[in-house]
C-alpha cells in the first residue's frame, strides 16, 4: 500500500522541529502529502484587560503560529510539497492521532522526545502514539548521540 498521507507533530521546540524535517523528506521523497499539527489546550479564547486594553488570547492562534513558523522554515527545501496545518485541541498525542485518523494518515512521523530516561517508565507522546496509532509510526532520533 502506498504511503500517501504523513503527519507530524510540532510544539516550538527543536526536537519536534526536526521531526517535522525528518517528515518532509519523507513525503518529498514518496510523493506524498505532509500534515503538521500542533496541540493547544482546552481553552480556546481568554480576555485580559491592562490599563483599559482589551487583550485576546487564543490558544489556537497560538499553535497556528508555531505551524506556520515550521511551514516557513520548510518551505525552502521543499518547494513542491503540499504541506498542509492543523492546530488541534487535547493533549499532543490525542491531538496527533485524532488528525491522523481525520486524514487518514499512512504515516506518523514522531521525535522520540521522552522515550529516554524516567520518562520511558512514566510515558511520553511518542510511547503514547504508539500504543494507539491506526497507521505506521516512524520514530525519529532527535536527541544528541
């Protein structure tokens, strides 16, 4: 089967950063579409007022921000590639898997942030995903070796 749809989750951070990277030479290579997502919390709209400004903080405005420093940055190298975002509402990895079922994803492509160490025990997105991921997954070395 074909590998036609890849997505990738990102948080602003250089490890997820080279996930992404990671992602897009593989969807450049195989031809395929490249999804990236970005979690935010489960609020979605708060009103700060300061010395008589109204403030609007949107958390969703937030991860489409980080999505679309990660789509600059990639854009670069790969000029062809349909690269499409998704800011997401839950926790990183129930955000990932609900737009890679929405999609319908061949292929996740994860940093393996927190897969070492304490965390390896206690969990981590790319341990999460795994457990429940409908599609291929693809783990990608980020740390320094």
């Amino acid at each position: 089967m074909p590998i036609e749809k890849i997505i990738t989750g990102v948080d602003g951070r250089e490890p997820s950063a080279l996930a992404a990277r990671r992602a897009a030479e593989l969807a450049s290579a195989l031809g395929a579409e490249l999804h990236i997502t970005s979690a935010f919390g489960d609020f979605t709209r708060q009103e700060l007022v300061l010395g008589g400004e109204r403030i609007v903080l949107r958390s969703d405005l937030d991860a489409q921000k980080i999505l679309d420093a990660v789509l600059r940055a990639l854009r670069p190298d790969f000029p062809g590639l349909t690269i499409r975002s998704h800011p997401a509402e839950g926790k990183p990895a129930e955000a990932l898997l609900a737009i890679a079922d929405e999609v319908s994803a061949d292929l996740i492509v994860i940093g393996n942030k927190g897969v070492q160490g304490p965390t390896r025990v206690l969990g981590s997105i790319a341990r999460d995903v795994a457990a429940r991921a409908r599609c291929d997954l693809y783990v990608v070395h980020t740390h320094a070796r």
